[in-house]
C-alpha cells in the first residue's frame, strides 16, 4: 500500500495538481523502506504524470490549431531552439510542467521526450532519498 500511495502523489506532482511527491518519499525512506524499489515507483509515477502532462498539452494544441495563443507558440518555440534536453529540469516544481507541457505542444517526439524526463526526475529522486537518509 506504502508504494501504491508513493506512485500516486508522485503522479500527481507531476500534474497541475499542487502536491509534491518530497514528503511520500521522504516518509519511507524514514521507515526504511529499501531505497531503489522507493526511487523507482517514485520515478514511475511522476513519470506517468508528466506523460499525462504531455498528452493533454499536445491534444489541446491539435485541438487549437490556428487559433494557439502566443504562449503556445513561444513554448514551441523554446523546445525548437533548446531540444529535448531541457526536460532534464522536468522535476522543478512548476518550472518542470510547463516545460513538459511546452514540449506536448511543440510536438517533441516521444522518445526523446521519454528519455531526458526520466533522467531528470530518476537523478532528483536519487538525491532526495539519499539526502533523506543520510540525515
């Protein structure tokens, strides 16, 4: 139940909603959990969430068409100009959903998307549970 629970809020971290994953986490490595099954689900989860994120930002821009507002294309424009790469900052709070939500909308391929999202958000829970637990 512990790891159901840390997938969902890490889900949902990683959405609009106002929630962090930081506290799940940090609860059981606290009640020593074991640390890599803890970061992955985490992982997993926030992953997840920034798919979502993705998807809803790349429907909406298809459903927009002409009509996308100036955001929308600066965004495109952003992941045009800085790539992929950038997502690797897709863990910082709310910085990180709308650079996901630029790269739905700029029509970032999947994979690379894929790629620098899970890196970014796997090496942020890496260091938070080690933190975590090295207090």
């Amino acid at each position: 139940m512990a790891y159901l629970t840390l997938l969902g809020w890490s889900f949902l971290a990683a959405t609009i909603v106002p929630v962090g994953s930081e506290p799940a986490l940090a609860l059981l490595v606290r009640r020593e959990y074991p640390f890599w099954p803890i970061v992955f689900v985490a992982t997993a989860g926030n992953y997840l969430g920034a798919c979502t994120t993705y998807w809803l930002a790349r429907r909406a821009i298809a459903l927009l068409d002409d009509r996308q507002p100036p955001t929308a294309r600066r965004a495109a424009r952003l992941m045009a100009t800085r790539g992929a790469p950038v997502l690797l900052l897709s863990w910082v709070p709310v910085l990180g959903d709308a650079l996901v939500a630029a790269a739905g909308a700029a029509g970032t391929p999947f994979l690379p998307f894929t790629v620098w999202v899970i890196i970014g958000k796997f090496a942020r829970y890496v260091i938070v549970a080690w933190a975590v637990g090295a207090v």
